[in-house]
C-alpha cells in the first residue's frame, strides 16, 4: 500500500486527492496545504512550500511513495529535481521540462523549430519595439506575457489601443512582475478551443478525454479572461480524426522535441488547442493538469490513477491500458464577486452538504478555507461543482441543480457552461 503527498490547496488538487483517494494501492494521501474540501479524503498538513529540502525530508520521514504536483510554480522552480537527487518520486516535469510553460517564448520557439504548428509570433524584452510591431502588423494580436501569471497574463487586444496599453501593462508598469519583463505577441487564432491533457513517461505519451475549459468571466464568452469559469468533457469538438492530428502533428512531436533539447517530460502535458476546419493549432502547453479542465476529465477515468502516475515515473506507461467511462462531465465554477478582480473574503458558505449528496455530483473546494467552524471563501475561485451524466446536458443539468443549492455573499457564476456542445 502506497502513501501519498499532494502538492497544492485548489481543486485540481482537491480533485486529485479525490481520484487517488479511490485506488486499491493507496493507504494515505497528505495535502499541503490543502483545503476543508479535502476532509477525509487526505490530511492536510503544514510544511514550508519555499523550501524544497525539507519538504523531501518530510517525504523521506514518512515514508511516502509518491509526490504529486499540482501547481505549475513549483515545478518551474525545480522541486522536482531536488526530490530526484534523494531518489523520491515525483509526478511532473524537471525544472528543464517545465520551462515549457514557464516561458512563452521558450514553447514558441521551440513549436517553430520542431514544425509544431502554432500561431504566427514575435517576443520583445524592448517596449517601443514591441509597440512598433503592433502598429505594424494591425489588430486583432493576442499579447501574453512570458512567464508565469497565474493565468491571467494573457489580453486578445481587438483594438491597436488595446494591445498598446497591454504591452504597456506588462513591460513597464510590471502587472504581472518580471512575468512581463518580455512578452510574446501573436497572430489571434480564430476557432473553437480544446484542452488535450496527456500522461507521458517520456516516451510513451498517452492524451486524456479532450475537455473545453470557458475562460471568460460572463456568459457569452464576455468579460476579462480568468482561470477558467467552467469546463467539460469529453469535448465533442475533438472527433477521433482530430485526436489523431493531435497525437500525430502536436505531443508525440512535442515530446520527441524535448528529448532532443535535453529535456526529458514526464508527468502530465497539458496542450490548449485552437481548432477550424479540422485542422489544429497550440495556443500553449502547460507543465501540469489544467484547472478546472481536471475536475471534469478525472471524474470519466475508469484506470487506477496512482497506478498510471507510478508507470509515469517508471517509465513503464507503454504497458498500461488507460480506460475511460463512457459518459460525460460538466463543472461550473462558484466564484467570489468581482474576480477576476478584487473580491471579498470570509463569506460563509452554505448548502455544500445538500450539493453534495445531489446525484452523481462531486464539490470540489478550489478557494475555501475554516473560519469558527464555517467554511468560508478564500479565493477567487470558490467551488468547481462537478457532475456526471449520460451525456453533456444530463451532467450540466445536474451541476447545475446542485449548484442552486450552495450559496454565500456576492457569489457568481456562468449559466451557459458547455452551450458549444449544445449547440
């Protein structure tokens, strides 16, 4: 029996913790820092997450099998390597690896010297430069910083005003710190997008059941971009022609990639695509599972996911068989008023127990925290309410249901999660 640590405290961690917590081979999962989602499902514990050494030595103390994780900074920032110098296994990507994410410009270059198709770029570290290329090239242009930015470091500028104030934004007022110190400026990509999360050992490479996460904060796809307000799975958008251009022109190419720059990947690569008429773009890769992409892909795995995370280290995955329910998920996201900008915090949450035991439904806590023994928001994103069915709109029916049982102040929400699949 394995015993397991989980790094993190949202709901991809939540919904992780919550998968393992179902194999036969695990006796223990420890979270940290976790959340009141995660009770007796895992014990959270304290341990300083700036410090990789000792969060090894606790690993070695307890004698824990298995790291996983969840958030993409700590990978960047090389607590993978650290554990692989005592021996410890790890789920996810070296600090090498995980510069795929960590900078823009590195996983553009890299797409443009290994012919993985992508968008039409250009990176600037000098402002008047990049302000001269947009005048140049007209809008629409998508200006992403280059490092990481929890997400939000990303503006589709329509106007040349728009994109000239984002570049501003980013290189010399720092919004998102040094993340913007450079920024990638890129041809905006029309289509429908996907979200392809695959296992990798390194190489062997096997993709999960495609999902489409709504990134807008309103309906309609209206509003600033955020986290993430929703998600579903399986994406009909990704046909079985598609997942194959995905898997033939996109990660086996990507992985092979990283082999030849010395940077072996193993754990979970995440690909965010843009699709129209059936062909494929990246839009980018993530080091790690995406959020709340996880919360609805997890939920259709019918394998034994410790065991794939185990063949993933081992690199051993060519040997595993990963099967999938033949059903479908939808997660909608409970999310503080005002984000993706200033919010308030400590509103006591109420009716969790009630959604929960709604049918097929699973509440996974992403910003929630104890206060006097409520359960309060703590974050932007609050609760992702998850629910399975036989298809896409039985499960966005039944999250919705239990969603209109969970209240606390200013709390909002997109109604329209997964309307492209129910077109």
């Amino acid at each position: 029996m394995m015993r397991i640590l989980i790094v993190g405290g949202g709901g991809r961690e939540h919904a992780l913790a919550w998968k393992l917590a179902q194999s036969t081979k695990v006796s223990k999962i420890y979270v940290c820092p976790g959340n009141p989602g995660f009770k007796g499902l895992a014990e959270c514990i304290e341990l300083p997450l700036d410090n990789y050494e000792k969060m090894a030595d606790f690993v070695e103390q307890e004698k824990i099998e298995l790291t996983v994780v969840g958030p993409e900074v700590y990978l960047v920032n090389g607590l993978v390597d650290v554990f692989a110098k005592r021996n410890l296994k790890v789920f996810g990507p070296s600090a090498l690896a995980a510069e795929i994410e960590g900078s823009k410009a590195f996983s553009k270059n890299l797409m443009a010297k290994y012919k993985i198709p992508t968008a039409f770029f250009a990176i600037f570290e000098n402002l008047e430069a990049a302000q001269e290329y947009i005048k140049e090239k007209g809008t629409p242009l998508v200006i992403k910083a280059d490092g990481l930015a929890a997400g939000k470091g990303v503006v589709v500028a329509q106007t040349e005003q728009e994109a000239l104030a984002a570049v501003e934004d980013m290189m010399r007022n720092l919004k998102f710190g040094g993340a913007g110190a450079r920024v990638v400026i890129e041809e905006f990509m029309e289509g429908e997008e996907a979200s392809v999360l695959a296992f990798t050992d390194g190489e062997t490479i096997v993709p999960m059941v495609a999902a489409q996460d709504h990134k807008r904060v309103y309906d309609k796809d209206q509003g600033p971009n955020t986290g993430g307000m929703g998600a579903y799975a399986p994406a009909p958008v990704m046909t079985n022609e598609l997942t194959k251009k995905c898997i033939d022109l996109v990660l086996k190419p990507v992985l092979a990639a990283m082999k030849a720059e010395g940077r072996v990947y193993k754990g979970c690569l995440y690909a965010g695509l843009m699709i129209k008429d059936n062909e494929i773009k990246v839009v980018e890769f993530n080091a790690r599972f995406g959020d709340p992409e996880t919360q609805v892909v997890l939920p259709l795995l019918k394998t034994d996911l410790a065991e794939i995370m185990l063949a993933c280290v081992n690199g051993t995955l060519a040997d595993m068989k990963i099967e999938w329910e033949a059903k479908a998920a939808v997660c909608v996201v409970a999310a503080s008023g005002g984000y993706p900008a200033k919010y308030e915090q400590g509103h006591q949450i109420n009716g969790l127990e009630v959604a929960q035991a709604m049918p097929e439904t699973i509440v996974f806590h992403a910003g929630t925290k104890f206060a006097q023994d409520a359960v309060v928001n703590s974050g932007g994103r609050v609760l992702g309410v998850t629910a399975t069915g036989e298809n896409i709109a039985e499960a966005r029916n039944n999250a919705y249901a239990a969603l209109k049982k969970i209240q606390f102040k200013d709390m909002h929400y997109r109604s329209d999660i997964a309307w492209r699949a129910l077109r």
